[in-house]
C-alpha cells in the first residue's frame, strides 16, 4: 500500500501553508484524496506524485499551463 500523507504531512512536503492544502481541497484543484472514516482526509503519496506530475511545466513555457 503507498504512502500515506495527512494534510499536514502534504502541507510540509509541499512546503506550503495548512490553509493553502484546504483551499486546494475545496477548490477541487489539488491532488486526490481519501476520506477516511468518514472525516480524516488522507493523500496516496502515489496520487501526490501524478498530480504534481499533472501540473509540470515544460523549460521554456512561461504560460504556466501544464506540458
């Protein structure tokens, strides 16, 4: 089973805030998560990686959109 990451375990390994992780969340642009019991939200480090993956830049694109 992958890696499991809190949304404060994503917050640090991603290096920004708690509240930007939740904003993500709530926007649905962030990585996929699991609800687990029902409240507890927890990210596949697999997840993670592909959504980041996702949004990569290619050198030399300043249009910010994803290669």
């Amino acid at each position: 089973m992958d890696r499991m990451l809190s949304p404060k375990d994503l917050s640090e390994w991603l290096g920004i805030s708690l509240q930007a992780v939740y904003h993500l969340n709530h926007s649905g642009a962030g990585p996929r998560y699991s609800r687990v019991g029902g409240k507890v939200i927890r990210y596949r480090l697999a997840d993670v990686e592909a959504w980041l993956d996702s949004r990569a830049v290619e050198r030399g694109d300043r249009s910010g959109a994803a290669a």
